[in-house]
C-alpha cells in the first residue's frame, strides 16, 4: 500500500505469516521507500533479528523488492505469487453485471487439491467466458503458473513467475 502526496511516495511494508495450524499472525507493518529491495532488506532483517525462523515458502504480490531482498536473506525459501491478486486483475476485465458469477468459479481453481483439478476448473472457466472475452482469457493463460498451482504444494520460483 502507497501512502503520501509528497514526490517520493511511501509504502507500507506488512508481513503477516502463515502458521501450520492454519492461523495467520501479523508480523510486521513498517514503512519503506516505494517498496525497494533496501526497504525490503530491512523489515527482514529486523524480523530475523527478533528470532524469526523463516518458513518453507513466501507467497507475496509481484513487486520485485521484497523477492530481491528474499533472493539474498533467505536464498533456499520458495517463492510463489499471490493468487488474489492475479484474480482481481482478471475480475477487473469482466464488466461488473459479471463479476461475482466469475468470481465464484475462478476462485475456485487455486484451491483445487491437484494439478488435474485445476486445471479442470480453468478449462471450465475458460468454455464459459471465451467467446465473449477473448481478451481477458488471454489475460487467464498468462497466470496459469500461479494459479494452476494446487492448495498445499509448494511451487518454486522457476514455476511461479509472472509479470
């Protein structure tokens, strides 16, 4: 999130973490410059100094500070992109009469237990809206690496990259 009027904007730097047990914890909220990898670096730093034991994966939005900054703190983590925010840019395209029909199926798809469930439910997707948006199932096929990755596995950089 950016926040300020002045020329060099800030950027709220939040963490929050994922424990086994399904519970989500807030870890850190600081400010930082236009989310950079310095910025990045050491809300990290200061997390690691605090005793945090980095987990297996980092799910994060596609800015590239905070993954140039991972590819250095904690170099052997895993990265995927988040879903949600792929989806929204997706949702965004469809006009808005639309939208809560498409979302309901399309949310569906990353939270499919297999790779063959996925990729079902985009197939689905996609007979459903291709004719009529062409464009925004284009949009779709550019996220297949992120969002045809099942609940509970564990992508990796080379299979979760986007623009």
């Amino acid at each position: 999130m950016k926040a300020g009027l002045e020329k060099d904007k800030a950027a709220f730097l939040i963490i929050v973490g994922g424990l086994s047990s399904g519970k989500k914890v807030f870890l850190a909220c600081e400010g930082g410059y236009r989310e950079s990898k310095e910025s990045w670096s050491g809300v990290l730093r200061d997390l690691m100094a605090r005793g945090l034991t980095f987990g297996k994966m980092t799910i994060a939005n596609g800015h590239l500070g905070i993954w140039s900054a991972l590819s250095e703190i904690h170099p052997t983590g895993k990265e995927q992109r988040c879903c949600n925010h792929k989806i929204r840019n997706i949702l965004d395209c469809f006009p808005k009469r639309l939208r809560a029909e498409a979302s309901e199926q399309l949310r569906l798809v990353p939270y499919a237990e297999t790779l063959k469930e996925c990729t079902e439910l985009r197939d689905k997707f996609v007979s459903r809206y291709q004719k009529e948006y062409p464009k925004t199932i284009k949009k779709l096929g550019a996220y297949d690496d992120i969002l045809l990755v099942p609940e509970g596995s564990l992508g990796t950089s080379s299979d979760n990259e986007c623009s």
